[in-house]
C-alpha cells in the first residue's frame, strides 16, 4: 500500500466567501497535476487572472493557473448543465481547454428545474429563473443592486426560510438521498390525480359525494391521502445525462493513481465550516458537511494523503441576506466597517450568486476556534485586511501595513493561539503578505550562520 502525502485542501473557515480563490494564486508554483471540486453551485469561488474576475460556480477555479491539471469533480458533486456549458465557454476563450480535462463522476448528480422549484416554495420567482435573476429584473436596480426585499421571490421559499440561494442544491441532495422511493416529496413532483380520484369511486363514493369530499377537505386543509399516488422524481447522475456522459470517468481511480505516483492534488471545499449541515448552527445552514474531512470523503480520498490543509478566514466574516441565521460574533453594517476602515469611499459586499447585500459581523472567535478544531489546518490566510484599515489595501509586506492593523492581527493570533502565513490585502495576486513563522526566522537564520561559517 502506497502511503504518500500529496494532496492539499483549501477550506474556509467562515460562512463561506472567505477567499478561497485568492488561495490560487499563492499555490500556483505547486505543479498539481489535478484540481477537484465537490459540492454545489449555491456559491461562487472568484479568481483574478491577467487582470480580471472570473466567478466559477461548477469548475475549480484553479483551471487559469493549472491549464494541464485535470479538472475533476467528485462523487458528490452537483452540476446544473446550463452553468457548466457556459464556464467550458470561458475555459475555451482563454485557451485552457481540451475535451480530455474535464472528468466527471458517473455518480454525481445533476440538478434539474424541479430542484430550483423546489426551494422556491413550490415554483420560480416571477422575475425568472434565479440563474439569470437579477440580471433581467427591473426590481432589481430599484432596489439598489441587491434582491434584499424584493416582493417576486416567493414568501414560502427556503430563501425567506433559511437565506438559501435557492439553486437547488439541498433538494438535489435530498432526492440522491431518497434513492427513487417517497421518502422525500418535493413541490412539483408529478401527481396522479387520475387514480386518486378511480380509488375513490373503487371505494364506492359517488362523483357528487367526491366532489363534496374534495372541497370540504381543500376547505380543512391540504389533502392528506395523496401519498400513493405521488410519483418520485428518481435524481439523475451524470452517467446518464446525454452531455454529461462524455466527461464520466473513474475519478475515484485516476485520483488514487496520481497519489500513488506522489503528484500533487488540490481539493477545493466549497462554502465554509460555520455552514456545515451538522456543525453549523442547524437549520440555518448548506445541506452537507463542508469541512476538510468530508471533503477527502466526497473525492474518494483517504484523509491519511492529505499533506496540508489550508484554512482562510476573513477579518470580518459575512452571511448571507435575509434569515441566514447567526454567528458567534456580533453583527454590525457596512457603514460601521466603512468607518472602522477609515474610508471615503462606502464598503459593501453583494452575493456574486444571487446579488443580494451580504450580512457582516466583528470576527468569531468561537466559530473559528470551531472550525480550526474540526479542520486543523497547517496553514491559514487571513482575507479583507484592507477592511481594519483602507490604506492597507494592495501592500506586499507585513512593515507596510497601519500600525493599528498589525496590533489587530498580532493580538488575535495571540488570542487564538494561531499564526496566519498569508494575508491578503486586496483581490490581485500581487495583493498577498508571505510571513514567515518565528521557527521558520530561526531555520533561515541557523542556515545564514551555517553559510557564513563555511565561507569563513
């Protein structure tokens, strides 16, 4: 058995948005011969490359800066087709595409309109389908670049219950999981009206009685008996989608041959932990574990290949609008951060997947504590620490930085008993602080005494 250690993970340590894109650039030297992504397209891992945004919601986002790694995505991962064809356009524009570098999972699964329906309380937003919503809603500029309060998202849906995009990811991984049967009902599912009403006249009731029968009981309520005749809405994979099929592969053995050839690998987690379904805080949370573990789980991968596990976490952690539940530090405004900042200009954050204003609040020291217990990440990035003071926006070196920022940092991590390797000051790649770890000062300086000695 081959026990090498060559796969990374990146995970983030908040609510999700913490800046795992950023964390590209910093590896982009490690020659990763694959780059996997699990989960679902509710969010958005933002690149920077050659100057410009690019938000991929399906593919890892690492594929500009590894062109010839493979691009795998995981046993769970869920893909919504529409979204998948328009990023392989992207991919192609820029020259790192090839039919041969993306594989798919025959086991994942693909999310169909009946998962969107289904966390929209039963049917889609007036304005449209929440993939091109807001972009051809007029409410949407009324209301200030943000879906925040807007009257055409149904009032029943699991964005008004939970601040659930709402791009049917929970409801996928609900019917995977009901494997076909009736365990699960979703809004939309298909129902035999016509054999409920013939095992009614089977029962000897009459078309009047029937008729009596249904409206009282619409009158008392929703119908009770329709179970039987419900027919379940079995999930598809990807094995058995016609597009799909091309790029169905053995993920889960071309993994395990690149580790037994010692190449590197990168997982990319989605989201962040304080949103795990059985970590965070229930039920305001995604619909799956989103920790490094489960991670290694969805991509087939033994935890004991794992060889670093990078943790970013942002100075001021954000959830998503509306119901999104809390965090363990104290929620404040943008106006506040903007003041905290000391800048002219207003900050303020809006969803990259459903551009809505984004809660915020002072850092969580509980929840990160958390998710550094669950995760143990060997190394961290802290993100936005141009959010403690506006002039640290784009520096490059730890002296460079507001004295008022470097107190902010250094008492935090003696607090938290941590040492954050990377900051980043700005979303660029040049827009990175590299520290060294006091052991690392002392390895570097035992090797400049050893050099000088021999020269000597």
């Amino acid at each position: 058995m081959n026990y090498n250690r060559c796969v990374d993970i990146i995970v983030g340590l908040n609510a999700g948005s913490c800046g795992k894109g950023k964390i590209m650039t910093i590896l982009q030297d490690v020659p990763y011969k694959a780059l996997i992504r699990t989960g679902g397209p509710n969010a958005a891992h933002t690149i920077i490359y050659k100057g410009k945004a690019f938000a991929f919601h399906i593919i890892p986002c690492g594929s500009f800066h590894f062109p010839k790694a493979k691009l795998i995505m995981g046993a769970n991962a869920q893909i919504d087709i529409e979204h998948l064809k328009h990023e392989i356009e992207v991919l192609k524009e820029h020259g790192v595409w090839s039919d041969d570098r993306l594989i798919i999972d025959p086991n994942a699964t693909v999310i169909g309109a009946i998962d969107k329906i289904a966390e929209n309380g039963g049917r889609m937003p007036d304005c449209g389908d929440l993939w091109t919503h807001p972009i051809d809603c007029d409410n949407h500029e009324k209301l200030g670049g943000t879906c925040a309060g807007c009257e055409q998202l149904p009032p029943d849906s699991a964005w008004k219950a939970l601040g659930s995009t709402t791009h049917g990811v929970g409801a996928n991984l609900c019917r995977k999981a009901a494997r076909g049967t009736k365990m699960v009902v979703l809004p939309g599912q298909e129902l035999d009206l016509a054999a409920y009403f013939r095992s009614k006249v089977d029962e000897g009731v009459s078309v009047i009685e029937l008729g009596t029968h249904i409206i009282d009981t619409i009158a008392e309520g929703p119908i009770t008996d329709w179970g039987e005749f419900i027919k379940p809405e079995p999930v598809e994979l990807a094995k058995d989608n016609e597009f799909l099929s091309r790029f169905v592969g053995n993920t889960v053995n071309i993994i395990n041959r690149f580790i037994d050839n010692d190449e590197p690998v990168l997982i990319e987690g989605t989201q962040g932990a304080v949103l795990s379904l059985h970590h965070g805080y229930w039920p305001k949370t995604t619909s799956r574990d989103t920790n490094a573990s489960n991670w290694c789980s969805d991509a087939g991968i033994s935890p004991f290949a794992v060889r670093d596990i990078y943790g970013v976490t942002r100075t001021f952690p954000i959830r998503v609008a509306g119901n999104s539940g809390p965090m363990s530090g104290q929620e404040i405004s943008w106006e506040e951060i903007t003041e905290h900042a000391e800048s002219k200009e207003p900050i303020v954050e809006i969803t990259t997947a459903t551009k809505r204003k984004r809660r915020v609040f002072t850092f969580c020291e509980d929840d990160f504590k958390k998710a550094c217990d669950i995760n143990r990440p060997s190394k961290l990035m802290l993100s936005f620490v141009d959010y403690l003071h506006i002039n640290d926006y784009g520096k490059t070196s730890w002296d460079s930085l507001a004295q008022k920022t470097r107190d902010w940092i250094t008492q935090l991590e003696s607090k938290m008993d941590v040492f954050f390797n990377f900051l980043s000051t700005g979303p660029d790649p040049e827009h990175t602080i590299f520290r060294k770890t006091p052991g690392e000062f002392v390895a570097q300086a035992q090797a400049q005494a050893r050099t000088s000695t021999n020269e000597s």
